[in-house]
C-alpha cells in the first residue's frame, strides 16, 4: 500500500433509501425504511411515496402494490420531532404544519385514486397517521402480533387526519372508542371491526398479501380499475344517485374488450386472455 492510498479519506457511506421499491409479477411492494424512527412519516418520506405513487399511476406493468415497512413498527405516524422543531419559525411553525398536513393527506388521497390496488402488509404496530396509512390502503394483511391506535388524544394532538380514513373503515363507534381512548386495539380486534382483512402468522404478512396481490393481478387490469374508482365514488353518493352512475359504469364496462373477452370464455368455459381495454 502506498502512502498516498494509505491516507486517502474513506468514501462517506451513502444513507439507506428512506422508501424501497421491488417489483415481482406485475406486483411493486414498497418498504418504508425508516426502522431506527419506528418508519415515521417525515416529510422526506410522504414526498418519496408521493412521487412514487405519482410513477407507479402510469405503469401498465404494475397491476397491484404492496406497501410494507421494515423494523419494529410498520409506523409511528408523524415525525413529531421533526414537527415540534418549526416551533421556533417566526409564525410558531403553522405553514409548516400546514405543508405537513396536506402533503400527507394528498398522499392517502393519491392511494385511494391510484388505479391499482393497494394492500398493506402490516407487520408490527401501527399509530395514529401509521395507522391511517392502513386505513386508506384498499386491503390489509396483518401480523397477529401487530396492533393499532390512533394515540393522539394521549398528547394533546387529536388524531383528526387518521379519523377521515377510520371512520370511513369502521363502525363510527369502533372509530370513536379509538379516536377518545388512543388505547392500542389487537389485531383480531383490528379484523372484527373491519380495519383489516386477514390476520396471518408473524412473519406471514409480505406472503400473505402477495398472494392476495396474485389472486387480483390474474383479473383484467381494466375491469380492477374500473371497480375501484366507481367503488370509492359511490360511496359518497345518496343510494338512486349511486344506483344511476354505477348503471353508467357497467354499460360502459360492457361494451369493453375485456369484458367482451370475459363473458365469451365464460360461456365457451375457458380461460379469459385479458388486453387491458
């Protein structure tokens, strides 16, 4: 070794990515990495799963999502350190607050308008805006060790952004006991009230949701995506509004190939090639 290799300074290891992304069968599982801060939602992280979503949107290759998360929680929800630290701004921080705010709910909203399903595989504790990101994906696949909360009233902080994406999951009761309580609720517990569909064996989940994930894939991506923006649309709507548009919605599905495809290899009993129109 020369003397100049000797002393030459170390290449700075570059930081782990915040959000992971591996794509499998037409499937992008996406992993929060923040595990040393229990993956809480800082704003780095709201804005590397927005743009990936934004990506994900116009990829015909990827026909569900998996959003999972690496560590001991799936996650905290806000980074209240990284709040609390704007406290000192000359307006006592509330246009960051705000920024915070939206960006996060744009981004439940982004999951909930994304043509693809989302499943969570949840595999440890999820609050407050952790437990929102649960709430707002379109399926659940939960460790039976994992719990739930929305803990906010424990700090003053009442957890009214989670409640939009609660409440409209489960009973308003189960909502309200959460919401009043911010006590932690057991997976089972998270499955009776609707909250999440499966709970599976620790360790299971990722599996678990993939292949919930294969089961959707195996479906015509056109009719998946059609399903899901009228499902959510509906259920905004008074009952004969709903009963007018979703009419509107099948004529239109109807007269697509798929459909066409779908309902032709049905009655020759056979399996459907699907192409996505």
């Amino acid at each position: 070794m020369n003397a100049q290799s000797a002393t030459a300074p170390k290449a700075a290891a570059q930081p782990a990515p915040i959000l992971l992304r591996e794509d499998v069968a037409g499937v992008a599982i996406l992993t929060l990495n923040r595990p040393q801060v229990r993956n809480s939602l800082s704003e780095a992280l709201l804005g590397a799963l927005r743009d990936e979503l934004n990506a994900i949107a116009g990829e015909r290759s990827i026909r569900v999502v998996v959003l999972t998360a690496n560590g001991p929680a799936f996650s905290a929800g806000h980074d209240l350190k990284e709040l609390n630290a704007r406290r000192s701004d000359a307006d006592r921080g509330r246009a960051y607050f705000k920024k915070i705010m939206d960006l996060c709910s744009a981004v439940m909203q982004q999951i909930v308008t994304l043509p693809q399903p989302v499943i969570a595989a949840v595999q440890a504790t999820a609050t407050a805006a952790g437990c929102q990101l649960v709430a707002s994906c379109d399926l659940a696949v939960t460790s039976q060790t994992a719990k739930f909360a929305t803990p906010g009233v424990n700090i003053g902080l009442f957890c009214s952004t989670p409640m939009v994406a609660l409440s409209r999951n489960v009973t308003r009761k189960a909502a309200m006991e959460m919401l009043l309580t911010g006590e932690m609720i057991s997976a089972e517990d998270a499955g009776r009230i609707g909250l999440v569909n499966h709970v599976v064996s620790a360790g299971t989940e990722r599996e678990e949701a993939l292949k919930l994930a294969a089961k959707i894939t195996a479906k015509s991506p056109l009719t998946v995506k059609i399903g899901k923006e009228a499902f959510y649309r509906q259920l905004e709507m008074p009952l004969a509004e709903a009963y007018r548009y979703t009419s509107e919605v099948m004529v239109e599905n109807m007269l697509a190939r798929d459909a066409e495809e779908g309902i032709a290899a049905f009655i020759e009993k056979r399996d459907p090639k699907w192409e996505g129109r």
